[in-house]
C-alpha cells in the first residue's frame, strides 16, 4: 500500500507486516505490537496549533531532566520512558500508576492510594510530595500562591518555596493537600494566556528537616533566648526569631516551623527555664503544631501563649496543644479567626479547647463557668425571705398553706381531696444515689422515686405519675406520718395569672411514725393551682423533691421560741398564737424570735405588726440576726 501524501499523512506502511491495514487496531497472536510505526510521524496538534507548529502542551516542555511532558502516547516503541504526570491510570481501579520499573524518574514508584510516599520517604507519619510548576519562575510568588490557594479546595502552606532553574518548587507534607493541589493543574490561566500546570511528585522529606543544628549555632541560639527571657515575668520572646540580629549575623537560620528548630527551642526551654509562664511564637510562620506539642509535658506552668500572626489555618491545630492550662491566649491574624461567623463563636470553639482562659487576644472573657478555676472567693449575698408578688397572693397562699399542712400532719389526709383538680397529677423524686434502697435512709420513698436522672425507660416514668385526685391522695396516705416546721418554710411565687398560680414551697419536716421515726427531712414542693369556688385554689400539679436535712436545718428546725429581753417571764402562748407566730415569720421571714418580738411589741395585732416591721426593714432597722433560722 502506497503512502499518502507527506502534506496529509501522520502515518507510514510498515512492510514487514503484511495483510490488511486497519487503522488504530492491533495484530492477533504473535503480532502484539503497533501496526503504524511513529517515525518520521508529525505529532498531533488540536485547534489552532495544527500543521506541525508547537502545541500548547511544548510551551511547559522541560528538557533540563525533571519531568517529561510527553502525553503518554508517542509511539517511537521505547521501552524505558520517564514518569509522565499524564499517564493513562490502570483499569484495575486500585488507583495504581502504570509505570515501566526501569524508568529512572521515580525509581520505579507505583503509588497506590493518597497518602502512601514512594521512594523510601521515612518520613514517618508525614507523606512528602514536592510540587513542580514548569516556568513558575516568570510569575510572581504572590500572585501565583493566591491563585492556587483560590483554586485549590484545602489549604495549604508551601515549605520551602524556592526556584530551581525556570521551574518554581515547594513541598507538601500531606497527601489530600497535595491532591488537591495537583487537580489545579491548568485550571489558572496567566496575564499571557498560558495556562499553569501543577505537577505533584513523590518526595523523601527535605534535607533541612532532620538536620540538626551544629553545636555552635545551638550555642549562640542558647544566648539568644537568654538575651529574650525575662526573668522577673519568667517570660520568653521568641517573636520573629529568625531575624534576630545576634542569629542573621552568624548565618544561623532558625525557622520555628522546621522540626530541628523547634525541637532545638524546646530542649533549650527544658534544660533551661522549664517553670516557663509566658511564651510568645508571634511571627514565626508557624503552621501547624505538631512539633510544638512536646512543651506541653515540659512547661506545666505555662499560663499565657501568644500565637498571633502565624499560618495556623483550623482551629483543630491547638488540639495538639490544649494539654496547657492557659489563662492567656493570642491568636489574632492567623487564617483560622476568619474561618467563624461571629466572635462567639470563636470564643466558644478556643475554650472548648482552654476552658480556664480568661483573655483572649488581648481582650477579657467572662469568668468561665466550672469549679476548678482558682477565682476570688464571693461572698453570696444573704438569703432573702418568701416572695408573694402582692399582698393579695400572700394572704391567698398563707390561708392556704396553712390549712394544707394542718390535714397533711394530721392522721387522716383524705380531706385534701378538697385541694385537687379532678385532673390532678403528682410525682416524687429524691436524690440520684448509688446506694443499696434497702440501706439508704430514704429507702421508704425510693420505690416511688421518679428521678429522671436514674429513670430512662418512658413506660416506668410514666407509671409513676399519681394521675388524677383520687390516686394523689391515696398515694399521700401512704407516705408516712410528718410533723412540718411552719416557722421554715420559705415560699416563692413562680408565675402568677388571673388564671393560674405556680409556687415553691421550701422547708424542713420530721417523720413521727414507722422506722425512721424523728427523722428530720428537707423537702421542696411544687405547686401549681387554678382558682376554684371561695376564692380557694385547686391543684392541679404537685412535684415533691425530699432529701435528707443538713445539720444546720436540723440545729434549726422546731426551735422552741426563745425568751424576750423583759425581766418578766414569758407567758405561754395559746393556740391562736402560735397560728399567728408561724404565720408572721412565714411573712416576714423572720425568725420565730424575732416574730414573737414584734407581735408582742404591738400587742399581737398581726396587721399592726407587719405595717411596722415594713417601715423598719425600709429604714435597714432590723439586724440581720432577726432573718436567720
């Protein structure tokens, strides 16, 4: 078969093979090789660079032995090519590079995955990958970093930028970053049009990496940390070290976010000043701080760090870090602060790390809530009486309380079925405890216990609810004999409407019946009540907490009340009396001392009593004594 024209043809007739000709197919049995041979061949151009000009692909052409352009079809019949970056990948899906072992480009590399180094990396837990980018030395490296930082889907630090020739390198010690920074490959077209390729090679980490310092430069940097330590603040400045006068005149490079240099610092810091408090690494490029997180072991005073103006991109880097119980922290103008929508947030991500931190970037926090931060005792104000919302709700509550209390401590508390809703619904809860039921002094209540915190199953929960007034009376029976201290009781008014009343009733009770006889418990009741005919309440929620009483409840509770200053003895005091006493101090919240002192002080008439002990507590007339119980 006759060759075509030179001006139309790409291909020439090889003789030695015989037969039909069949454009692009292959040969059967021992006839496995191309059927066209590529000499003398044109190469292939699309577009506009047709006719044999030089494609757009010969622009990054790099003869200097770095990397072959080639597009992984040529068909010159060479069996040792060099690592292509455009390699067709291999069908069996394992991600696997199909790559002749004799090519001398990566000694024979087949990667398999992401995050494998090829070439005997040892990096480690790292994968080093250098990054090429052919006649990257034309653009300039502020321009050409944003553009693929803008392009790229992570972000990433290039280490030890540099050019090499006309091609511009930079490694990366990751292997999704290096990906993802591959993928970028023409994706960035330059001010002349040209397109910028990105080529990622397997690499063994950098030299400078591992190399220690000699011992002469560890010396001057010892003598430069020593001219930064501040002894009085036990203080270190090692902000933007690597241009410290005393190091550049030496020609001593100390770049903290090298792994010799900061494991140069740390030893210096160990051997040296290891009850550290401050430290500041300010404007050191620092990265990432995974070479940082051996000072946490070996500077436990460390309060204050200053890692403002660094490269810190993710706020998950001070995970490595958070071992350090900072008060003090500086993060400001590192790419992670603007990675939040608010500055609450901000805050709340940093001390979800350092939750003893009290300032931030230069500015304040609120104290942090928990109980292992060592503040200034405060002292808590002083404990206040019952609070009524308005005279009427007081007047409404004492009758009520009082005629409540009087059934419940009485033998038969079937007439509080009077004081409920048709609908009424209880529940009782004492303390979570880990102890033995049987064993526990509060054992009579635990069967019907229903504290959410032990009680998970909803069927249980809901079993325990006493549901309508019958039930709650009947279970009120069935709890044991009590005696109440009026005089103890302290009443909060929740929410109250023309429709509805809600109120805490807090106090101390002894048990007069059954193994526990005497027994003196604390107890906190919610009520919540809907008026009903006479101007009375109708419950129709009532939640019961009971605990054990402290010592301090028990010293105080049914103290007998004590005598007057008058020289005369005191006379005992009737029935309408004592109704009037435990009412007063339930009003006032006085004591029962106190109380008894000012109803006899106005001849036990109750309204005149609380009109003058109103205008004495307005005045700060009465001492604090009179409120405690």
């Amino acid at each position: 078969m006759a060759a075509a024209d030179d001006s139309n043809s790409y291909n020439e007739h090889d003789d030695r093979v015989r037969g039909p000709q069949f454009r692009n197919r292959k040969g059967r049995g021992q006839f496995r090789c191309r059927m066209y041979s590529g000499q003398g061949s044109r190469p292939r151009h699309r577009g506009a660079y047709g006719g044999g000009g030089q494609g757009p692909r010969g622009r990054f052409e790099d003869n200097d032995g770095d990397v072959a352009m080639n597009d992984g079809n040529s068909q010159d019949g060479a069996s040792h090519r060099r690592f292509n970056p455009y390699v067709r990948r291999s069908r069996r899906g394992d991600d696997r590079i199909s790559q002749d072992r004799g090519s001398d480009g990566v000694g024979g590399y087949r990667g398999r995955g992401r995050g494998r180094a090829g070439g005997g990396a040892g990096g480690g837990q790292r994968s080093w990958f250098k990054m090429t980018i052919p006649y990257g030395k034309k653009h300039d490296k502020k321009w050409l970093l944003t553009a693929l930082q803008n392009r790229c889907p992570l972000p990433f630090t290039p280490i030890h930028y540099h050019t090499e020739g006309n091609r511009v390198q930079f490694y990366i010690d990751d292997s999704t970053t290096a990906n993802a920074l591959s993928k970028v490959s023409r994706r960035i077209t330059d001010t002349e049009g040209y397109k910028v390729t990105v080529l990622m090679n397997p690499s063994p980490p950098p030299s400078f990496i591992h190399t220690e310092l000699k011992p002469e430069d560890l010396e001057h940097l010892k003598r430069c940390m020593a001219k930064r330590f501040d002894g009085s603040q036990q203080s270190l400045d090692l902000n933007n070290i690597r241009i410290d006068p005393d190091l550049v005149s030496q020609n001593i490079e100390v770049i903290l976010n090298r792994k010799n240099c900061m494991q140069a610092a740390t030893k210096i810091i160990e051997e040296n000043i290891p009850e550290l408090v401050c430290l500041n690494l300010s404007n050191n490029r620092l990265y990432k701080l995974d070479d940082m997180a051996e000072l946490v072991n070996k500077v436990p005073n460390l309060k204050a760090l200053n890692l403002s103006h660094n490269e810190l991109k993710t706020e998950r880097e001070l995970d490595k870090v958070k071992g350090f119980k900072l008060v003090e922290l500086w993060l400001e103008k590192n790419p992670l602060c603007d990675h939040f929508k608010d500055q609450a947030t901000y805050i709340s991500a940093i001390r979800e790390r350092f939750p003893r931190l009290l300032k931030l970037d230069g500015h304040d926090l609120p104290p942090p809530i928990g109980f292992d931060i060592e503040v200034t005792p405060t002292a808590l104000p002083p404990c206040k009486g019952s609070y009524f919302a308005s005279d009427d709700i007081r007047i409404l509550l004492q009758r009520f309380l009082q005629e409540y209390y009087s059934i419940y401590d009485s033998a038969d508390r079937q007439p509080l079925l009077h004081a409920y809703h048709d609908g009424a619904t209880f529940s009782l809860s004492i303390p979570f405890s880990m102890q033995n039921p049987s064993r526990c002094s509060l054992g009579e209540y635990h069967k019907d216990c229903r504290n959410i915190k032990k009680i998970k199953d909803p069927t249980t929960r809901f079993r325990l609810l006493k549901h309508t007034r019958l039930n709650v009376v009947a279970f009120l029976n069935e709890l044991p004999k009590t005696q109440h201290d009026i005089a103890s009781f302290t009443v909060d008014v929740n929410t109250y409407t023309s429709m509805l009343l809600s109120f805490t009733v807090s106090g101390v009770f002894k048990e007069v019946d059954g193994k526990s006889r005497d027994s003196t418990r604390a107890f906190s009741r919610v009520f919540i009540a809907v008026p009903s005919g006479n101007a009375g309440l109708s419950l129709v929620n009532d939640e019961m907490f009971v605990r054990n009483a402290t010592t301090e409840e028990i010293r105080r509770a049914f103290v007998a009340p004590a005598p007057t200053p008058s020289s005369s003895p005191v006379p005992t005091l009737t029935a309408p009396q004592q109704e009037m006493l435990s009412a007063f101090s339930l009003e006032s919240g006085m004591n029962l001392e106190w109380s008894q002192k000012c109803l006899q002080e106005n001849k036990w008439d109750f309204n005149t009593a609380a009109q003058i002990f109103k205008e004495l507590k307005a005045k700060g007339m009465i001492p604090e004594d009179a409120f405690k119980k």
